[in-house]
C-alpha cells in the first residue's frame, strides 16, 4: 500500500512539474510580448525626461490665434464644388483653398467627398464630423451638404489650383468661368511636400490654420477607434510611464524610391537597419514600445523587433471587431488617418520618410504641444537633442503661425 501511495505521490508532482513548464512555455511565447521589464534602463528614462532637456520642445498646448469670423446669411452667388484627395495629410490643404476661393467669389462650398485610392469615392461622414466641419468653416462661408438639384456636377468644368493659391490666380483663372456657370469644380494640385512657412496673403494663412487644426475632426466613432489603439499602446508601455515612439516606416514605400543625400548629415528616407540604429543610438531602450505605419508585416522588419521587442503595428492594436471595416477594406485613407493621429499622440516621432505625411504630423504635433520630433541622421555621433526635426528648431513649419 505504501509502495503505491509514493508511486501516486511522484506521479503527481511529475504531473504538476509538465503543468508548470506548460505554463512558463506559454507565458514566454504569448504574455510576456506584452509586459515590458520592470527595471528601465538609463537610456530610457534619459529619452523620455521631457522637463530635464534631453529633448527639445515645450510640450506645452498652444493656443489658436487665427481669425475668428463673422458670416452673413446672404445668399450666395453660386457654388464651389471640391474632394479630398491624396490622403488624409493633404485634405486641409484642400480644405484652405476651396474657403479662400469660396469666399473671394461670395459662393457657398458643398461639402466634399473623399476621393481614396482606385478613384473609390467615399463619404465626408465616414471619418469626418460633418457638424463641427459646417460650425468651423461656416464662420467664413456657406457650407451645403447636398448639391443644389440644378446643377449637374458631371458637366463642371474641372480648374486645377496649385496650393496656397493666390488672389491674383482666382481672379486670373476661376473667376471668369464662375461669372459664366455660377459654379465651378476646383483641383488642387501640389509641387513639393513642405509645409514650411512662406510670404503669403494672411488671409490664406488664417484659412490654412482653420482647416488644418479646428474643422477636419474626425467622427464619434472613428475617434473613439483611434483613441482606444493610443490607449492600447500607452498600457503596454508600462516600464516608461506609459510612453510610446511612432515611426514612420513603410517598406512599401521605401521599396519604390531610392534614398538620396539632402544635405551633409540628412537623407530623404531611411531603411529597417538605419532606423533601428539609429534609435539605439539616441537612447531607447530596447524594452520601449515602438509603433510603426507599416500596414501588414513584413519580414524586414524582423531587425527592428529583435532589438525592440515591443514593436506594434495596426493591425496588432486595433480591436478585433473593427478589422474587417477599417482593414480588410484595404482603404489608404483609413489607415494613414490612423497613422497620422498616432503618430500625432506618440511621445517622440521618428520618421523614416521625408515626405508630406511627416510634415502633417508634426504641424500636429505643434498644436497639441508634442514638439518631440527626432530625425535621423549620417551624423554618428548626434545626440538626442541635435536630432530634433528642423521645423522645430528654427520654427520653420507654417503652423507657428497659427498658434500664440
């Protein structure tokens, strides 16, 4: 009897022991992704001492200092029709230049569509809050939703405006064919992606600053969606006080463009492996959370997570549930909406492209006070602070002029 109570008793804790190695085996391969270490390293705690200097930037929300004004409820001389297209990043550029021209030519704007990749055409509603788009912008003109019934859109003679268009080029060029139809349909088009300060009439500057930071907001339910994936990031950054990094990387892009010198110490865009030493270089400490645009995952990303091992992307933040709207529907303008505002909520920004996506996000991230913007550099041995985008140091992007 004895004999068998022991055999009992080891084949009990040999069972126990297979369960707790089961155990350690899953907590490795599946939770422990998601809880950083609990002791941060000094490089960490270094990048992210936002009051100590290490990087440069107010932090500070700033106030808007653009017109507020007063509309007439006089009829209007005809109608401005126009769509947003491009990507999220340019739709207030859009925006500035159909008011500017609206109100030149005393027309009411009719609320736009947003054009996304394929030419598919998609509701203002989808990502924008209509309500607050009318309320802002019908400060300076008239905002109709639908289209007046007589007038055929399909038959608009279609004006292509460059941006930060001028008064002379309305009078020149949209005013005739308005005088004529009492309608138009305007283009905007872009040469470069800077968004720096320039000599300009004040009148656009303070539409630029309206469309940009008060009337595209987004939607109860898409806001909601995007806060909830800041919020996801923020909890698993645990060990830096709830701090994330946002890159800007994406190796489709990279993929179709070759990197060039812009000056001595800067390219245009950067690799996994520039990135990645780069961000070791400055400081991160290898247990931060990383947050990357890359749509999907690629397998040349594996470097970047061999180092940061809490590295995320989209599709592993967004909820469950809302895939199949926002991903499956493999819209560009979803994605880079969610793009642009995580990157505009992230503690440090780091892009990988120069392009019109960095300098949207950073103009945003002048609003809300998040002026930590690092770039990266040939420079081998830069700092953290001598990394700091140059739209911050020399106050060169146009959205200082937008806030006091």
């Amino acid at each position: 009897m004895g004999a068998i109570d022991l055999r009992q008793v080891m084949a009990a804790i040999l069972t126990f022991s297979m369960f707790a190695m089961l155990g350690n085996m899953i907590k490795r391969e599946h939770i422990d992704p998601f809880l950083p270490s609990q002791t941060p390293k000094l490089g960490t705690i270094k990048l992210f001492e936002v009051n100590g200097g290490s990087v440069k930037g107010s932090n500070e929300t700033k106030k808007p200092c653009w017109r507020k004004d007063s509309l007439s409820e006089k009829k209007p001389d005809g109608y401005v029709f126009f769509s947003l297209t491009h990507g999220p990043e340019y739709h207030a550029a859009h925006v500035a230049n159909a008011v500017l021209i609206a109100k030149h030519l005393r027309a009411a704007l009719v609320l736009p569509h947003i054009k996304d990749s394929g030419d598919k055409r998609r509701p203002f509603e989808e990502i924008y809050d209509v309500n607050k788009f009318i309320t802002s912008i019908g400060r300076v003109v008239q905002v109709h939703k639908n289209p007046p019934p007589d007038v055929s859109i399909q038959k608009l003679r279609i004006v292509r405006v460059p941006n930060w268009v001028s008064e002379k080029y309305i009078v020149e060029n949209i005013e005739p064919i308005f005088k004529k139809n009492h309608s138009v349909k305007i283009a905007t088009y872009f040469e470069g992606t800077s968004l720096s300060l320039r000599k300009q009439d004040k009148e656009l500057e303070e539409y630029q600053c309206l469309a940009a930071f008060e009337s595209l907001k987004f939607n109860e339910d898409f806001q909601d969606l995007v806060d909830s994936m800041v919020e996801t990031l923020r909890s698993i950054s645990l060990n830096s006080k709830g701090h994330f990094v946002a890159v800007d990387l994406r190796v489709e892009v990279l993929e179709k463009r070759r990197c060039r010198s812009i000056d001595q110490a800067h390219k245009d865009c950067y690799d996994v492996e520039e990135i990645t030493d780069f961000l070791k270089k400055i400081g991160v400490d290898s247990n931060t959370t990383i947050y990357l645009t890359q749509g999907g995952w690629h397998s040349s990303l594996s470097e970047l997570r061999n180092h940061f091992r809490h590295t995320y992307n989209k599709d592993a933040i967004m909820p469950v549930y809302e895939k199949a709207k926002f991903l499956a529907s493999k819209s560009e303008t979803y994605e880079k909406a969610m793009d642009m505002y995580i990157c505009s909520q992230a503690d440090v920004f780091v892009p990988a492209i120069w392009s019109r996506f960095y300098a949207s996000v950073v103009g945003e991230r002048i609003g809300n006070g998040k002026e930590h913007v690092l770039v990266p550099s040939k420079n081998a041995s830069l700092s953290v602070g001598d990394s700091t985008s140059q739209y911050i140091v020399k106050k060169t992007h146009f959205a200082y002029s937008c806030f006091c």
